[in-house]
C-alpha cells in the first residue's frame, strides 16, 4: 500500500550566503517559518543548518549547492502527508520551547 503524498506540501526557503557573519545568524523569519509548520528548505551554513538538521524540521544543503538544494526541493514536493505532519508538529514545538515571546522573556529576565 503506497502513502498518500500532500499535494499542498510546500515548504518555506532560507537561503543565506557563505561567510562568517551569516553562519552565525539566524534570520527572524526562522521563526515565523516554525509557526506555519511546513518543512524548511535551507541553502546555507552554520547554526541555521544545525538546528534545522538537529530537530528534524526540513533539508539542509551548503550555501551555493544548487543541485543539492533541488533534491531537497523535489523531496519536500513528494513527502507523505504523515512526515509532513510530522514536522510540524516538531516545528511547532520547537518555536514554543526557544522561540516563542514567553520563553524569550524567561531568558532576558534570567540575564537581568
């Protein structure tokens, strides 16, 4: 029995080039893209990468990689509706456990 594929599974890109400054930066609309719960299409390096990769919540290639970046296009294009719930369900609660306005509080507050 084959899985049905969501036809409505689009995903959300981030692309950010190879330097320095942008390893080590996460764009705002990161977070944005976590609350619509759609697997994440990244073409970059660094933190963004880790993270994307460590909770399961889209496709990594390296910044510049275009064919691995339409692989990871193509499969987002014909994942099971199951893995997509999936992620986000993941991404989801990714935003609410570092994320969300709440936990960003608890964090200043705890450097204050």
């Amino acid at each position: 029995m084959s899985q049905k594929i969501c036809r409505k599974s689009y995903g959300q890109i981030i692309t950010l080039k190879n330097h320095k400054l942008f390893n080590m930066y996460i764009p705002n609309k990161f977070q944005n893209y976590l609350l619509t719960g759609k697997p994440i299409i990244a073409s970059l390096n660094g933190e963004l990468s880790k993270i994307i990769k460590s909770n399961k919540i889209g496709f990594t290639s390296s910044a510049n990689n275009l064919l691995d970046f339409k692989k990871n296009i193509l499969k987002v294009s014909k994942m099971s509706k199951s893995k997509f719930n999936l992620i986000k369900i993941k991404s989801t609660k990714l935003y609410k456990s570092e994320y969300s306005h709440h936990t960003q509080i608890k964090k200043i507050l705890k450097y204050i």
